[in-house]
C-alpha cells in the first residue's frame, strides 16, 4: 500500500493536508487504490484558469478552495429531521450537518432486494456490484479537475442499486441539509437501475443563508435494457455557498432518462450535466431551470452525447436573471462516429429582466457521423411587452401580469416534475425569487 507521503512526493501537489490524504488510504485496499488513481488524474489535470475556454466566463479563482477545510467522516444516526416530501417517498436518505441515516418509508427495502446504502457500505458489503461502477464511467467525456477530486475525496455518498425488473411506486428521496460552515462537502451519488424496471430518484440541496461552505458534488445514474428513471434535482444552498458539480447520465439500450435539474440557490455555481444514450434506441429528455438574483452566478454547461444509432435526446433548459446577476449557459450535442439516425435537440431560453442583469448563450453541434437529424437554438430577451400591457388591460398591476407572465414562463418545466408537492415548493420559489417580476 503507497503511504499517504509518497503520494503527495510522486504527484508534486500543494495544498492537501494530511487529514485529507489520509482518506486514501481509508476503507478496503480496492476502493483505497480507486481514491488514489483518482488522485493522480487530479494531480495530472492542470488547475484552470480564466484563459481556458471552459472558464473564461466564471474564474476558477472564486471558488475559496484555500479557505476551506475537509468534512470529516459521517456517522450514523437516529432519525434526523423528518421532511415534508418524506411521505411521498419509498425511501429517504437524509444528510444533515456531520450525521446521515436513511429511512425506508414503505418497506421496499425489507421486502426487495433493492439498496440503498452509503458509498462506504456498499464498498465493504458489496465491492464487486459497486466497483464497476465508481470511477465515473457514466461519463461521455474525460472527467475534469474537480471530477477527479471527487471521486479521489468524496466524504459522503449513496449507493443506489435497483434490480432488474424492479417498480417502485414512488421512488427515492436524498436530501443533504446544512453542511457545516467552513468545509469542503464533496458528496457522490451512483444509481444503477437493472433491465425492465422503473424508479425515481429526487436529490434536494438545502442550507440557511448563514451557511458558508464549498460544494463539489458528483452524480452518476446507470439504465440498463429497457429500463426508465425519472430523475430530480433541486439545489436551494444559501446565499454565500460556492458550487461545483458533475452528473452524468449512461442510457443503454431502449432506456430512457427524464432529468429535471433545478437552480435557485448558491453565490457562485459552475454545473456540468451530460447524458450518454450509449445503445441503440435509447432517449433522454433533459430540462433545466435556473433564477439568478442579487449578483448570483451560474455558469452551466450540457453534453448530450450519442454514442449509438437511432438514439434521441432533447433538451429544454430555462432561466431568468435580474439585479446584477449573471448566467452562462454552453451546450453541445455531440454525435459519435456510426450513430447514425440520431435525433436530438437543444434549446436555452432566456429572460434578462433589468439593465444589471447579463446572460450568455452558447448552444452548439458536434457531428462525426451521417444520416442524422440535430439542431439548436437559443433566446434571450426580456418579457414581452405586449403581453404584459393585454394583462394590465384586465386588471391586473404591472408588478401582478409580470409575476403571471413570468410563472408561465417556468411552468412547461415545472410540470414535468413527476411529485406534486414539489411542483408546488419550485413554483413558490418561483415567485418568491422574482419578486416584482423585474422591471
């Protein structure tokens, strides 16, 4: 086994103190030697700057990795606070503070053969089902430098593993609340839903505005044959949280993947989600919503990755921003060699509704193959004035019709989250993030 100090020699890394090397080293020798690959296609991945495309709109140097300290391990707990999904939910796994537990609401886990489990545990009870499946596969593309620091230093994660021909009537609920003030929190999720079955999974992201913390999230989601995962996420971290993330879809053959994404939360945020419809017939329907308010930052970036022929995917991503806020959002639909009869689609629209306000648009094609069909487009703009005067001549205020025009605007991807109290939670978030509708 390498130590700790010879790591840090071989790869010339500064900056890691020993309480986080000493996680390499942490857990049985197969997962020790994944967390230390990791590392080293960390230590070989240049640090970024402005000058890299991928950066140019959001420097790296806003993220206060020099001010933060790693989270300590998570321990087990007793019940932690109930949520008020929960009821809706087969299963809940809750994250909050330094503590997780999870909690089987229906009784599938007693009754199936489905897991839900910690990272952790599944490495010591289940290394061969896990193993093929931690070091990103998912992904259609080499992983980034803080993909790697990820998956070298995750410090909580979620094992999610659904057999095949598997139901379930309601689904999977992980909420991660209130991660300590001061930390680096570095959680991984990996799903892998077996041929036949169907599942949803929500993921929900929530601090107090007092919080101050960094967030380098991960998550991968594995369909196999013909199965169907409907998956959601809601990020709602407070005002001075900085965040980083990667997910990443892999959608084998006759699968389909719905994700919805969500952004209200954070002061700085730089998501990458990418999908890889890898065998032949599979789709995904990706949709996104972002609101940037108060000088909020949102840099988010797409793949939607065609590996196989007559595979689909279409993507529908929306935001707003006002008071100074800022968002980018970059997509590519990439189309491999030999995927012919591709049809995938790509669409951003987006509402700038004050003069401090900016946001950019870059969709984008990458096609390495025929016999296809691919395209793109992108708005951006303010809310139509004409529309908004034809509801001041019902009655309504101009701060009323641009609260209704503006909730309209949101609803075609709100009502494709498949839990009704959330769908009630995002549209009051809505509202609540809007405010007078923008001028």
């Amino acid at each position: 086994m390498t130590n700790t100090m010879e790591i840090r020699e071989e790869e010339l890394v500064a900056g890691f103190d020993e309480e986080l090397l000493a996680r390499l080293n942490d857990g049985p020798e197969w997962l020790c030697e994944a967390r230390r690959a990791a590392f080293r296609r960390y230590a070989a991945i240049p640090l970024p700057t402005a000058r890299d495309e991928e950066w140019r709109r959001t420097d790296p140097a806003r993220f206060p990795f020099k001010d933060m300290t790693p989270m300590d391990r998570y321990d087990a707990a007793g019940a932690l606070t109930a949520g008020e999904w929960n009821a809706w939910f087969d299963v809940v796994a809750t994250v909050e503070g330094d503590r997780y537990a999870i909690q089987d609401v229906s009784g599938v886990l007693a009754r199936k053969s489905l897991r839900v489990m910690t990272l952790a545990e599944a490495a010591e009870q289940y290394p061969e089902r896990l193993s093929p499946y931690l070091q990103g596969q998912a992904r259609g593309v080499p992983p980034g430098k803080y993909e790697a620091l990820n998956e070298a230093f995750w410090t909580v994660g979620f094992f999610i593993d659904v057999p095949a021909d598997t139901q379930l009537e309601k689904g999977i609920l992980i909420r991660y609340i209130n991660p300590p003030d001061g930390r680096i929190f570095m959680p991984r999720t990996i799903a892998v839903v077996g041929a036949r079955s169907r599942v949803s999974m929500m993921e929900h992201f929530a601090s107090a505005d007092t919080a101050r913390f960094l967030s380098v999230t991960a998550r991968e989601v594995y369909l196999d044959e013909s199965s169907v995962m409907n998956l959601t996420s809601l990020q709602e971290w407070g005002k001075s949280v900085y965040h980083l993330s990667s997910d990443w879809g892999f959608v084998a053959r006759a699968a389909k993947l719905n994700w919805v994404a969500m952004h209200f939360g954070g002061r700085v945020s730089k998501m990458l989600l990418g999908c890889d419809t890898a065998g032949e017939g599979a789709e995904a329907e990706l949709d996104g919503m972002y609101i940037g308010t108060q000088k909020q930052h949102y840099d988010q970036k797409t793949l939607q990755v065609h590996s196989a022929p007559k595979t689909y995917s279409n993507l529908l991503y929306k935001g707003a921003v006002k008071d100074k806020a800022y968002s980018v959002y970059q997509g590519m639909i990439i189309a491999r060699p030999g995927a012919n009869g591709v049809d995938a689609y790509q669409k951003n629209n987006n509402l700038v509704l004050d003069d401090g306000a900016r946001a950019d648009s870059l969709p984008g094609l990458q096609i390495d193959t025929d016999d296809l069909k691919c395209s793109h487009g992108s708005t951006i703009g303010n809310l139509n004035e004409e529309e908004v005067f034809y509801l001041r001549s019902r009655g309504l205020n101009n701060d009323e019709a641009r609260k209704i025009l503006l909730k309209g605007f949101f609803e075609e991807i709100v009502q494709k989250i498949p839990v009704e109290p959330v769908r009630e939670k995002v549209r009051e978030r809505i509202e609540e993030k809007m405010g007078s509708g923008g001028q």
